[in-house]
C-alpha cells in the first residue's frame, strides 16, 4: 500500500510538470536544441581538522551536476543533483535516518557514507504574460538575515554540520508549487508546499548534535523514544503562505503569512512506572501547525543598506524542566525581529545585524531567557582584480557570552577553479548554543572546479 502511494503521489507530479510544458510549449523556440539545452557540473572537495580531537572531522567529495532545458521563452525545465560522500563517517555516523523526510523525497542511501539525491527539478513557465509559475521541487527563500533564521523557514534544513554549511546545500528542498504576479503595483507570491519533509536531525553521537536544546532527564531515570506523530495527508496537511510586496518612497517592503507545520517536532514527555518499580519518561515527537506573521524592508542609500526584518509566531511550543508543565512543554506567542546595516564600497563589506527574541508570555522555557539578543559582524574585502577574497563573520549571544566566528581566505586560480581556506571557531559555555561546539572548533581546506 505504501509503496502504491508513493507511485501514485511521483505519477502525479510528474503529470503536472508536463502538463504546464505542453499548455505552454506554443511559442517561438530557439534554433537548435544544442542552444536550449544547458548542463553544467560543479565538484567540491573539503576537508576539515579539528583542533580538540587532533583528527580528521570531516572529508567530502560533493558533485553537483545541473541540466536545464528550455522548451520555448516561456517555459524550462531544470534539474539539478548531488552526489555526496564523506570518507570518515563522522558528520552522521551510520546510516543516516530519514524519519522525517516523505517518501517521494527521500535520498538513495549507498552505505553510510554515500548519498545520491535530486535535488531539484521543476518546470518554470510564463502564463498569460504576467504570471510566473514554478512547480516541482524547489527552494523558496523569504526574509533578508544572513547567518540566522527569522523568516527562512520554508524548506527545512539538514543539521549535519549545525549551521556552518551554506544555506543552499543544507536546505532540504520541497515538492512545491508557487506563484508570482501583479496586482497593480503590488507583486504577489502564492505557495503551496504538500510535502511533508521536516528537519533532519542528527545522531545523538554527531559531532554536531544539538545537546544544549534537549533536556537532560534526572540521573538514575530511564527514557524511551517513540516514533514520530508526522502529518500524512498530502492535501489537509499541506503548508502554504502569501507574500505580497512593493516599493513605496524607496523602500522595499514584505508583507509574509505562513501557514506550516514547524520543521522540529515537539517532544512531548510522560511519566510511568516499570514493573520493578523504577521510574520512565516516554518521549512522543510531534509535529505541530502553527501560523507565522513576517515583514521585511530594505532602503539602499548611496553605498549603505538598511535593512530589518520581523516574525511572529503564534502559539510556539518549548521545552520545559518545569515540573508543573503539562507533558514537559511550555507555550507561548514568539516575536523575532532584526535590523542590518551594510556598507558596500568598493571592494569592502561591512555587514552588521542585531537580532532579538521575545517571549510573549514569561514561561519557563527551557534553558533561554524570555529575550534573547544575538549580533552579528561580517568584514569582507576582494583583492588581485576579485580574485582573491578575504571575509571574517562573527556571531555572539549578548544573553550567554557564546558564540562562534568563522575567518575564510578563498582564491579564484581560474575562472572556474577556486581554492579556500577557512576556521570555524566556537566558545563560551559548553550548555549553550554555540558554547556546546567549543571542542569542535576547526580548520578547513577546500577545492571548487566547474564546468
């Protein structure tokens, strides 16, 4: 039966894609199929050592092979793989789980150490001159932050290396349809995402395992882990959002909503007792709906940007060491906002951000304070004619004294090979976000060559 479904959901969506090429495929096409037909490969090798352990953290051999075709001036297709393979097995030791991705969005396993995954493949096309229309499997990014999260929250993410790979690679894409067009001065964007692929959490054994956001049970206390309560209707349980945009006196200004079920599940947690007498807390993992509000601006003033960002959203749910709390978890309205300046001028960046959580009501959540600020630096400069660049990005928790900044050399030796240099260094106290890494702070070299 399983397997029946999974045909019929991939039978569908391939029906889909093609119908939009053969609606919209009348129109005038390039000469030859030579010139609509595009394939490019980028290949990435990167090795990581860590300082503490003295060993080899990481080594990776990523391909990422893209083909893309376009039908007519209306419609393309484009596809884009990866095939990756780390030679340790430390990131994710064993074979990875995809518990919490769906079944039409899986990743081919070979072993623990090697993963071949699509990921993506959509049809864009131009309906009636002013309609936009993506469908298939795809990123949808919203929000204007670098470095943490407000309003990207779309795709869910892979937390193999926490959050120091690039947004682009650790983002899970989705089966998904979206929608842009005019309203007169107003552009709207409709999305429409039935996939339910959630965030891929780590082994507990992971390098990069988030310890600091789970509690931790009382000495002594037995804990089992049940299977998660994942959505599983393909229509009912489906995410969509709206945004809608505009440029008014120089400003550029977003209007966000998102309706979603949050990418972690919330581990809810029961008490009982064993036949011998001892106690255990069963952990059940559920995924929750919940209903975002956001709004981005950004103004560009001679050489300076400024740029803010704000989400709302309803009802979140945290863990809770409080006794009283009914199934260990908390709940309470959530507003995040950031505010960024960056000054570009000639071949220097400087980048500043400030960020603030609040908890709407005072609960007792779980090892956070009911406001949380974080702040952000990035210095970039380019050199030699832009080929060679040197940036340095710091993150810090003004609440905990933690945080994390990661320096990065890299050198173009050609148009279409470059080399990099880069550390990632963590410290602060260990039970904290970025504190807990301290002993996974690294150097890294890296090697890039397309086609």
């Amino acid at each position: 039966m399983k397997k029946m479904q999974i045909k019929t959901r991939s039978t569908a969506l391939l029906v889909l894609l093609l119908s939009v090429q053969n609606v919209l495929g009348q129109d005038t096409q390039p000469s030859s199929w030579k010139e609509r037909l595009h394939f490019g490969l980028i290949s990435e090798i990167d090795m990581a050592y860590e300082f503490k352990g003295q060993k080899l953290q990481k080594s990776e051999f990523i391909f990422k092979p893209e083909l893309a075709y376009k039908f007519n001036k209306k419609v393309k297709v484009v596809g884009r793989g990866r095939i990756y393979a780390e030679l340790s097995d430390n990131l994710d030791p064993g074979e990875p789980s995809q518990l919490s991705v769906s079944d039409f969005n899986k990743r081919l396993l070979i072993g623990d150490r090697t993963e071949v995954e699509l990921r993506e493949l959509y049809v864009h096309a131009r309906v009636w001159k002013t309609i936009n229309l993506r469908i298939g499997k795809q990123q949808i990014v919203w929000g204007e932050t670098d470095g943490l999260k407000l309003l990207d929250v779309i795709n869910p993410q892979y937390f193999r290396e926490f959050i120091l790979d690039d947004f682009e690679d650790s983002r899970i894409p989705l089966w998904s349809v979206k929608a842009e067009f005019p309203i007169r001065k107003l552009k709207v964007q409709l999305l429409w995402m039935p996939d339910q692929t959630y965030h891929s959490l780590i082994d507990p054994a992971a390098p990069f395992f988030p310890k600091s956001v789970f509690p931790v049970p009382p000495p002594g206390i037995q804990t089992a882990l049940g299977p998660p309560g994942k959505p599983n209707d393909i229509v009912r349980d489906s995410d969509v959002g709206i945004k809608l945009s505009a440029l008014i006196k120089g400003w550029d200004i977003t209007a966000n909503y998102l309706y979603y079920y949050d990418d972690f599940p919330v581990f809810y947690n029961s008490l009982s007792w064993l036949s011998t007498g001892e106690p255990l807390i069963t952990i059940n993992p559920k995924y929750e709906r919940h209903h975002l509000l956001g709004a981005t601006f950004n103004k560009p003033i001679k050489f300076v940007t400024l740029r803010g960002e704000v989400g709302y959203t309803l009802d979140q749910n945290f863990a809770s060491t409080d006794p009283s709390a009914p199934m260990g978890i908390v709940q309470s309205d959530q507003l995040g906002s950031a505010i960024g300046l960056d000054v570009i001028k000639g071949e220097n960046i400087i980048s500043a951000q400030v960020f603030a959580n609040y908890l709407i009501r005072d609960v007792p959540a779980f090892n956070r304070d009911r406001v949380e600020w974080n702040v952000s630096l990035l210095l970039s400069r380019e050199f030699m004619n832009d080929s060679f660049k040197a940036e340095a990005i710091w993150v810090h928790s003004t609440n905990h004294g933690d945080g994390m900044l990661r320096p990065k050399l890299s050198y173009w030796l050609s148009s279409n090979v470059q080399v990099l240099l880069s550390g990632d260094i963590f410290y602060g106290n260990e039970e904290q976000l970025f504190g807990q890494f301290t002993d996974r702070s690294r150097v890294s070299t890296g090697f890039v060559w397309g086609i």
